[in-house]
C-alpha cells in the first residue's frame, strides 16, 4: 500500500542527520504534495509513525520528530572488502552458515518486515591477510534476494546488492560498543577470552527505503582499526 511505502521514506528522512529529536516534520499539506497523493495517505503514513513511536501530535502545534531507530549515521558506504582491498590487502570471505529461517522477532523489528517472514541468515569469518578479523551474522530478506547463494556471501555482498540484483543501497545505519566476547566468537576470531572486541550492528536501507540488511559483527580491534572520517555539515 502506498501509505506503508511514504512511511518508510518519512522514517529514513527522520533518522538521517538532517532531523534532530524535537524537529517539526513538515504539514501534512507540504508532504501531500511531495508525494504527489493526499493528504489522507499522508495521515496514515504518519499514523504509522506515531504508533511506532517516532512521531508525535501535539494539538494545534503539528507533528514532531519523537525518537530516532538508531544512534550513528555512518559515513562511508564502501563494504569491507572494498576498504581492505582498495589497500592492498588479501581479503577473504569464508562462509560458515547458510540457510533460509524464519525472521525472529527481534530481527523483523529492524528490517520492518513480517515476523516469520523469510530471510537468509548466514555467518561469515571475514579474514584480512589470512587473519580471522571480523565475524559477521546477516540477515536479508528473501523477497528481495532470491538468488543469493553461499558463492556471492564469499565474495562482496554489497557488489551482490547493487550489481547483481540492481538494488542502490541509500545508506546505513551503525551502533557499536565494546564486548567481552562468549566462547565460540573467540575461537573463531582466535583470540584469548579476556580480550575485549568491538561488536557493530548495521542496518542498510535502499533508495526505495526498504531496510535490506542487518548484520552484526564482532570485530577484533588488536589488529583491525575502526576509523570514520566525518565532516562537518556546511
């Protein structure tokens, strides 16, 4: 339905950086017009939004930016093989687990999509200069790749997204903290238990403002560091 399709456009405008929490989303005449539908579709869209808690009415005042889906806007949207390669390192990609699930719940809340709908859920071991680097959970709903298969996860997913299956990522989204890791992410990293790791969460959304990928990785920051370049908004 096309109120559901502006409801996904208005959330990724309100998560970029050019909306603050407390900011007035514009009139619902203003966005009618945007949009080019009425100012009925408008309403619903934005319904939507204030269930979600995004949003909120305030009587006579107009419709205000409530809270935000994630913390960081990321800055750069190269992939990691494209970053490690780009360098002149040997990157590779090996992948552990493959299979199409049902979407849990907690996953379907990021992705927007349906619980239990499907969606590949894979585990790679991303190694730089044969070095276990980065472990990486992802989770892509079906409908929109269909023909993934365990060839492309080992090579680069997004060359996969945006070349083969002709889909432009707009952006993503990251939050990230220090961990102690469990048990098997050391192993698999091959790293001591006592060592603390960088675990990131992303989640990319195409410039039809469907959310295509959430993935979360553990990062070993011994020998990989994490720098963003950010710019100042002019």
């Amino acid at each position: 339905m096309i109120y559901k399709d502006i409801a996904k456009s208005l959330r990724i405008q309100i998560n970029s950086a050019g909306y603050q929490i407390g900011d007035t989303l514009p009139s619902e005449k203003l966005l009618a017009e945007q949009y080019d539908v009425s100012r009925m579709t408008i309403r619903k869209a934005i319904d939507l939004l204030v269930i979600a808690g995004l949003l909120e009415r305030k009587q006579g005042s107009g419709t205000y930016i409530k809270e935000k889906d994630v913390h960081h806007e990321n800055a750069s949207l190269k992939g990691f093989v494209e970053l490690m390669a780009n360098t002149g390192h040997n990157v590779r990609s090996e992948v552990i687990e493959f299979s199409v699930i049902p979407c849990p719940l907690s996953i379907a809340s990021k992705l927007r999509i349906n619980s239990n709908e499907r969606i590949f859920y894979s585990r790679r071991i991303r190694y730089v200069d044969n070095k276990p680097l980065i472990v990486e959970d992802s989770y892509m709903p079906v409908k929109y790749f269909g023909n993934l298969t365990l060839t492309h996860l080992e090579g680069s997913k997004f060359d996969f997204i945006e070349n083969i299956c002709q889909i432009k990522i707009a952006g993503s989204y990251e939050t990230f903290h220090p961990i102690m890791p469990e048990n098997n992410i050391c192993q698999l990293l091959k790293i001591e238990n006592n060592i603390p790791i960088l675990r990131l969460s992303t989640l990319s959304y195409s410039t039809h403002g469907d959310y295509i990928n959430y993935s979360i990785m553990y990062r070993n920051t011994q020998d990989y560091i994490v720098e963003y370049h950010l710019k100042r908004e002019q």
